[in-house]
C-alpha cells in the first residue's frame, strides 16, 4: 500500500559462521504473473507457494478491484477466479500498488486494451518511476494515458475502446514492459509482435503459454520475437511459484563472504533469464554448487549450497549478462567489496530506475563504510578490500529500496564496526521473513533505537 509506516531502522553486526537451510519465499516475479493471468481466465487458479510480500498483496488487491475474486487459504495457497481475456471490470477506486513497478506497469497492460478507466498510484519510491515505457506502447494499441510530468504516477488509464494489435521493439532492456505489451495484447484482435533485443525474464512467455495462449518465441536478427495471438480464452491453472533466485541472492551471497559459512538454499528456480547473479559468484571463485538439479514445471531447479569462499576475485561482469542479473548487482557489490580486485560492471542503466537509484544507493553507502566505488550514467566499479578489511560503521539510507536495505545488512555481516540501515520496513515488500531466516542461520541483525 502506498506510505511506509515508521521507518525501522537495523544494525547488523559482524557474526561467526553462517550454517543451516535457508527456505526463501516464492518468486516475485511469478507470483504477480499468477495473480494476474489467474484473473484474466476461466475457472479456479490454484496458486501454491505465494509470495505474500507487500509488493504481491497489492497486486491481489488490484486483481479485486477490477472483478476478480481472489481468495487466500493461508500458508501461500490462493485461489483467483478469473473473468477472463477482456472481462476486466471498472475499479471503483484508486489502484494501489505500493513499491511495486510490476504490479502497477503489468496491471496497466492488462487493463489496457478493455473500455474501462483506472488511476494508479504507489509509494513515494513507486511515484518517481517512469511510467512512460509503459504507456508509449499502450498508446499504440488506442489507451490514452494521463500523469504527472515526466510519466509519473499518479496516472490515469483510459484503455481503448477498439484495440488495434502491433509489432513493437522495446527500446529498454525490461520484462516490465515486455509483459505490459503482452497482456495488452491478449485482448487485441490478430497478432502482437515485441521483440526485444536483450533476452530479459520470460516468465510472462512461459506462463501465457501454460494458461493456453497461443505465443511463439523465435529468434531474428532484431532480436527474440515475441508473437501473441490476441483474444484466447485463457484456462485456469494450478500453479506451483518456485522459490525466488532473487532473494536466494542474500542468504547466498553471505555464505560466501561469512568465515566458515555452510547453507543450502533448497528449491530455487534457476531459470536463465534470472540465475546471472550465480555464474557470476563462480566466475568469481565463490564455492557455490547446484545440488540435486532437476526440472520442475519446466524450469530447472537446484538446492544451492554456498559456502565462505577466502580467494574471491574481482571480474568484469559481462554487460550481456546484465538482464538476467539486474536485481542481484546491489548484493554483487557487497561480494565485490569483499574479494581482491576490481569488479566492473557496466551495461547496468537500468539500476538508476528501480526502488531508488541502486547505483548511486550502493555507491554512497559503500563509500561511507570504507569501499572505494567508482561510478558512471551506466556503469560502477567496486575496488574490493578483501576479507575482514572493511571498516564498516556507517548508517546507510535504504531509499525504499528492499534489496538496498538487505544488501548492506548483509555488509555488516563482516565489517569492523556495524552497520546500520536506516528504514528495513522496504524488506517486507519481497522477503518478509529475511529478518528471522538470516537469524536463525546466524547472523547478527537487530531493530536498532532510531
Ligand atoms: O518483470 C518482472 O517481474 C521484473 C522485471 C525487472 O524490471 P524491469 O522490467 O524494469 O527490468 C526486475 O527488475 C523486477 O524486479 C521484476
Ligand atoms: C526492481 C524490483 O521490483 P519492481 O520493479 O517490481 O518494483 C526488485 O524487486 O528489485
């Protein structure tokens, strides 16, 4: 919901070996797409495995306003029943998405092309957000759009009346607004085309596909094309969410920087649009192996078991890699910091939109604690000061920004003086149990007085 409550601030404070099983919540990204194609199909989506973080509930909510009837079992088993491809009814009131830009940028498309108004709305951190990626396309397909400057919410959709179908190249590397077209075009007669030319998460794709849809994916010299046959009859599914490689990124990556750390972080999706961040701590020598590797649903899935690598090393991450990383490089940075060399990293615009501007987050609290960063429009550079050799101490702003705010808890994990994030309350929007799970595997993470 839009507004954070009082800020939580948190220290955390340099602890002995990190061991135990981490069991991480459902993905997010699958979590909002279930929710979503649940309501705009035919029948009972059963849904197991839920992300009920804040960024999700709010989501569920939306779903509510626009007819669909969305019910929670409790322990994340939901059931949506859907209206179906252009069944979306006119919200009676705001639509809230709070931190979220999947929420609100899917919800957008989804509504886009059925006659109906909506007004969306977020956080303060969700406000600042540009919208326009989403509605340049949306306008093409006939819904008109009307905002702050500069694209921001508070924004108002009118959705078109008499979608026309397109072919669009999206001009940002972003599954975000992949998904918006794509849902857009689920209620437009004949065939949406998006190409994107950086292969980015596909789990619009996968899902639209196993909801009944009739998608092909090739690849062209432009890029992955995407072709949706619009106006589907979408059929309920029973869904089971993996758990999110995204959050697997914490307990992972302090394993790895931690002295004497052991923990398996079972059931993870390792889907290659998403599991960047990994090869990446290998290529960097982290002691990190895939246990019991399997298929599931047809995404490969690993228990991942991660353990205090001494002999980290600074690389140049390839920029290509960017999209299948993009939320982890926050965490990266924090390994970086701990191993010997330069770790580069360019390619990564796309940070300075997200919850906050994650370089320039990253960049100042990093600087506060002792770590040299170097940083550029779409690149940084972090100069790693190798184990036990970061001062630490500071108190970083988190932005209302999640994985800022988890990424420095874990720093403090191995600095000399704690540090302290100063509002941790972001946390609850995808990993509202990070707190007692990173507890129980060790760590030293407390609410701190103001
Ligand atoms: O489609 C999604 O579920 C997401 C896409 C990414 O955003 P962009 O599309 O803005 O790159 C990612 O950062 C976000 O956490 C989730
Ligand atoms: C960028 C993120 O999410 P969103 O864009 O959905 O707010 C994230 O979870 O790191």
């Amino acid at each position: 919901m839009s507004g954070h409550g009082t800020p939580v601030p948190m220290m955390s404070t340099a602890c002995g070996p990190l061991t135990g099983e981490a069991h991480v919540p459902g993905d997010k990204s699958i979590s909002h797409r279930s929710l979503i194609l649940g309501a705009l199909s035919v029948g009972e989506t059963r849904i197991e495995g839920l992300l009920e973080g804040e960024d999700v509930l709010d989501t569920a909510r939306a779903m509510r306003a626009f007819g669909a009837e969305v019910i929670d079992h409790g322990g994340g088993a939901w059931s949506v029943f859907g209206v179906g491809v252009g069944g979306f009814a006119e919200p009676d009131q705001v639509i809230d998405c709070g931190n979220s830009g999947t929420g609100v940028r899917l919800i957008m498309g989804a509504m886009a092309t059925s006659p109906i108004t909506a007004t969306f709305t977020g956080d303060a951190s969700l406000n600042k957000r540009p919208m326009a990626r989403v509605t340049d396309p949306l306008a093409l397909f006939g819904a008109q759009s009307v905002g702050r400057s500069g694209g921001r919410l508070p924004m108002t959709v009118v959705g078109a009346a008499d979608p026309v179908p397109l072919r669009y190249v999206v001009p940002v590397p972003s599954a975000q607004v992949k998904s918006a077209v794509l849902l857009a075009g689920l209620n437009a007669p004949g065939q949406t085309v998006v190409i994107e030319r950086e292969a980015t998460r596909d789990h619009t794709e996968r899902m639209l596909a196993g909801f009944g849809a009739e998608i092909v994916t090739r690849d062209t010299d432009e890029g992955r094309e995407i072709t949706l046959t619009g106006q589907p009859e979408l059929v309920a599914q029973h869904i089971v969410v993996p758990r999110d490689p995204s959050s697997a990124a914490f307990p992972v990556c302090a394993a790895l920087i931690v002295p004497g750390s052991d923990v398996l972080v079972p059931n993870i999706g390792l889907n290659p649009t998403r599991a960047g961040l990994f090869t990446t701590l290998r290529e960097m020598g982290a002691d990190l192996t895939y246990e019991n590797l399997r298929e599931e649903g047809g995404e490969p899935v690993a228990d991942l078991r991660a353990r205090f690598s001494p002999d980290l090393k600074g690389i140049e991450v390839p920029p290509e890699r960017a999209a299948s990383m993009i939320d982890e490089y926050p965490v990266l940075s924090v390994v970086a910091a701990c191993a010997t060399g330069r770790t580069v990293m360019r390619g990564v615009k796309e940070l300075r939109v997200k919850e906050s501007d994650r370089i320039e987050a990253m960049a100042t609290g990093l600087r506060a604690n002792g770590i040299s960063v170097e940083d550029g429009p779409d690149w940084w550079i972090v100069t790693g000061q190798g184990h036990g050799n970061i001062p630490g101490g500071a108190t970083v702003a988190s932005h209302l920004d999640h994985r800022i705010a988890m990424s420095f808890l874990v720093l403090g994990m191995v600095t000399q003086s704690p540090v302290t994030v100063d509002d941790a309350s972001p946390i609850a929007t995808s990993f509202p149990v990070f707190e007692p799970l990173m507890q129980a595997l060790g760590a030293r993470i407390a609410r701190s007085p103001a």
